[in-house]
C-alpha cells in the first residue's frame, strides 16, 4: 500500500514548527520520504492511496498531522458483553475517532484476569489499523480477595493493571499489586471513586442535587481515594496512574503529589472536560457517568490542570451500553458514555479557547506512550507510520446513523462540532472517514 500525503502540518509539542507544510510517501506502512510540500496553494492539501484520492481539501482547512493517537482506557465489551459492543466494532469506533492504540479494561466476563485471557484478546484483537492492549485485572477473577498474577499477564502481553469500573477498594490488595508491579516496572491503573461515599449517588452534590431531588456524590469520594491511594504509593514507591480525575480538589492534590516526586500521572475524560452537572436538569441519564459529571468550577480547574501538565493524559472512558440500560429512569440507568469516535470534537469544542493544540495532541499521543511503555511514532524516513490526520477547522455532524456503535449512548449525537478526523495509519493498513 502506497500513500502519499500532501502540505500536511505537523501538531506535537516535540516536532519542528513552521508555517511550511510536509509531503510525506508511505510504502508499505514505511516513511520512505518526508520534504517541504511540493504544492504551490499553501492551503490546499491532498491525501492519496494507491494513487486515489481519500481527501482533497478545497477550503483552506489545514491539515494536521501526528503520532497515532492512544486511548489509555475504552470497554469494548468481548468477551461476554458482545450484546453492548465487540473488539471488532470497538476498533472501528477507535479508527474513525483518530485513535491508533487502545487500552483495555479488564471488565469483561471472564475477566482479564490470568495470562490465557490476556493471550485471547491479543490474538482476538490482532490486525487492522487499530491496535488493542489488554490491561490485567488487580484482583483475582476481577475481584478483591486476593492479586491476580500480574507478573504472569505481564509476559502474557497485558500492558497495565486496574479492576477498571469497579476500583479497588481494598487497601491491603492495592499494597500488594503495587509492591507486585515494581518487579518489572508495571503500571496500576485506579479510579478515584470510593464505594461507601459514592453508593446510591446520582449526580455531584451540590445545590443542584439538592433542588432536583437526587442524591449526591461528594467530591470526598474522590479525594480520600486519592489520599489513600497516594499514601500507599509513597509506602511502596511504586507506579500509579489515575484515571478519571473530576474535581478541583483532586487536582490540587495530583498535583502536590508530583511535586513531592511520586511516580504519579492521571488522566481526565473528554465529557469531564466539556460538561458539567448542568447537564444533569432534564434527569437525562445520558448524562450518568461515573465519576458524575462537576461542576462549572471543577471543569475549569481540570482545564487548567491539562493546560499545565498537572494531568498527563486524555482517557475516553467509552463505555457502551444497550439502550434499554440508558432510556430509564436515572436512579436505574447505567453509567458510563460511549464517545470514542467523537472524542476529538468534544475536546476541541471544550479546550480551543484555552489549551494549545500542541498540548492537546502531546496528552492524545507523546505522554500516554510513555506512560504505557508504547513505542514512539516518529515522523521520520525510515520510521513505521502509525499516523492521525485531522483538521481543526471544518466540522463534524455527528450523527447516530453514521457511528460504528451498536448502542448510542452519546449525548453529542446530532450536534455540530468543531474538527474532522480525516482518518489513521498504522500497521501498514489505515482508515479514512
């Protein structure tokens, strides 16, 4: 497969700046050429594939360009949940929201709890331009009497540990996995949701949880989790991530702890980032999510804390669910939003006016690699292309006939967002939408 990209701009923090485009020519998934664009519109840029063109742009929106984008947390479903979605379709939805590499949880049925599981959904998630990682779950069968075999799943190919939607509650097995992990540099991922604070909430409490009449979550639940969590970093000097940060306080206490030198970064969702508990008036329970979603204060302070590095990645948290589990009453109604192909237009909607688009694709690509030990993408001769292609300049209508998923759990649906994934590269295949 030959394809040759035309005036492209690169959009990383560690890549060269100019207002010049790059051509680029892929053969056989190589970077075999990369020089000044050839074009004489500085504004007209052209994809092709095997000599056909895939996106030919006419109205001077410019064309970016980085390393593959990578989700550091999704659901996808199989094995055992294949009603809600599947690899299959999960990579599809990964493709057209301009993610290259997924990480995924182990909140399945079985779990992804031994080293056979994990070898099943490497073989099972093999090919394509998407590529899946398995993260281990923490906890035996997915549960808290006892560790699963980490260091097993880890030459098994399981690239991070978590129970995922159902954090560890257990401090001595928290103790235990972190000590585990150090032996070959592993990584636990952990939720900031305490189980006793956080049972039967529906929302953030708050003022509005009160004036609506539904029961709140504290942003306690959040934070002594992560004192918690953090003590028991600091015991073991071990590595932790934390994924799903939703509050002000939180942030403050991240980033206290980065500063005293803990092996410690976080993650915050896209709908963390764009919405607030307002959203929660119409008793929507599109809007359940778990974290809930803040308020106007903790998504600006979340901003902030993404614009200044003091949260180091970008995690979608998709999370299908079966319609009948979200069309009912929000006391009843499942957590969790499945955004992963319109992650990117969240964000820009949400972050444009305030964090660069530099650090934006810096917390989608160069930092969550690291974090997950991935192999950097350099845009090099010579180099593999594991590529996203994407404009910030035109839109996207989203539209729940036109998305992979087999449920639509997305509040975005029939909204006009800003920025268009043109598509991705990688593994010598790619996708284009």
């Amino acid at each position: 497969m030959n394809i040759v990209i035309q005036n492209a701009h690169l959009a990383a923090n560690n890549e060269p700046q100019s207002d010049g485009g790059i051509d680029l020519t892929i053969v056989n998934g190589i970077i075999s050429a990369v020089s000044p664009t050839a074009i004489d519109d500085k504004h007209h840029s052209r994809v092709e594939v095997d000599g056909k063109p895939v996106w030919d742009d006419l109205f001077n929106n410019r064309l970016y360009i980085s390393e593959g984008w990578v989700d550091m947390l999704a659901h996808y479903g199989e094995p055992g949940y294949e009603s809600k979605s599947t690899i299959a379709i999960g990579k599809q939805e990964a493709a057209a929201g301009g993610f290259t590499d997924v990480a995924l949880l182990p909140n399945t049925k079985p779990a992804i709890a031994n080293r056979s599981t994990v070898e099943y959904m490497n073989k099972v998630a093999q090919g394509g331009a998407v590529t899946c990682y398995p993260m281990g779950c923490v906890g035996r069968d997915g549960l808290e009497k006892e560790p699963a075999e980490m260091i097993d799943m880890h030459y098994g190919g399981a690239i991070a540990f978590t129970n995922g939607t159902k954090p560890i509650q257990n401090s001595q097995l928290l103790l235990k996995a972190l000590e585990y992990i150090k032996v070959f540099n592993g990584l636990i991922v952990q939720m900031p949701i305490d189980d006793a604070l956080s049972a039967g909430g529906l929302m953030h409490e708050g003022e509005l949880s009160t004036r609506l009449g539904l029961s709140g979550i504290s942003a306690l639940a959040e934070t002594i989790m992560l004192q918690r969590d953090i003590a028991l970093l600091r015991y073991t000097g071990s590595r932790l991530h934390i994924a799903g940060i939703s509050t002000a306080e939180g942030c403050q206490i991240i980033k206290a702890a980065k500063a005293e030198g803990l092996n410690l970064s976080c993650s915050v969702t896209p709908y963390h980032l764009a919405l607030t508990e307002d959203a929660l008036k119409t008793y929507d329970s599109l809007y359940k999510v778990n974290p809930p979603l803040r308020s106007e204060t903790d998504r600006q302070a979340l901003i902030a804390a993404l614009a200044d590095g003091t949260i180091d990645a970008i995690a979608t948290h998709h999370l299908p669910q079966h319609t009948d589990a979200k069309n009912i009453e929000l006391e009843y109604a499942e957590p969790g939003i499945a955004l992963q192909s319109s992650a990117f237009n969240v964000l820009w909607s949400a972050l444009q006016q305030y964090v660069p688009l530099s650090r934006l694709i810096d917390a989608l690509t160069t930092t969550p690699r690291q974090l997950l030990g991935l192999p950097s993408c350099a845009i090099e001769e010579g180099q593999k292309a594991c590529l996203t292609l994407f404009t910030t300049g035109s839109f996207t209508q989203l539209s729940q006939y036109k998305l992979p998923s087999l449920h639509v759990n997305n509040p975005f649906v029939n909204n006009l967002l800003p920025g268009k994934v043109i598509g991705i590269i990688n593994n010598n295949n790619s996708h284009f939408n």
